[in-house]
C-alpha cells in the first residue's frame, strides 16, 4: 500500500456526513460521523465511539468536539471497519 498525499481541505469537505476515524497523538482513536470542520481543522463528530490506544471500545459518547492540536490524523472509514462494534451499517442515526 503507498502513500500519496491529499489536500487536506478538499478532503475534509468529501468526508463530511461520512463515516471517519480520528486518530489523536496519544493513540485514542474517535469513530463516527463527520459533522463538520473549521479552517483551523477543528473537528465535530456526531454518534462518535471512543477506543483506547489497544482498539478496544470504551464506550459511545455521541456527539464530541476535537481540537485540531490533538489529532494525529484522520481518515475515512472503509467497509471493514463501518463492521465494528459503534458504527453499525455506516448508516447515521438520529
């Protein structure tokens, strides 16, 4: 698998309303709903489950704000991890 760089703007606005995992610098990793972003890369996630540094779940939390100078990096979730536990079918839940 290669690496190839992206725009992270333009990236952020494909994920929008799509499932996303957000990795922080501490190895927490937040799974849910990309709900919107900020110029300064601010993140809201909605139906968002948290997971600690080994991948094990700690529990839902709903709807979170992250602050850009936690997040190690985001990335969209494909469909062998919209299987795990917290997401479901990948379909958005009011």
């Amino acid at each position: 698998m290669s690496f190839q760089p992206v725009n992270p703007k333009p990236f952020l606005q494909q994920q929008t309303g799509k499932p996303v995992a957000v990795r922080l610098k501490w190895g927490m990793e937040y799974r849910g709903f990309l709900v919107s972003t900020d110029n300064y890369m601010n993140f809201q996630l909605a139906n968002t489950e948290e997971f600690n540094a080994e991948g094990v779940s700690q529990g839902m939390l709903g709807e979170v704000m992250i602050r850009c100078n936690n997040v190690l990096y985001l990335r969209e979730m494909g469909d062998e991890d919209e299987k795990k536990p917290g997401l479901g079918n990948g379909a958005m839940e009011s």
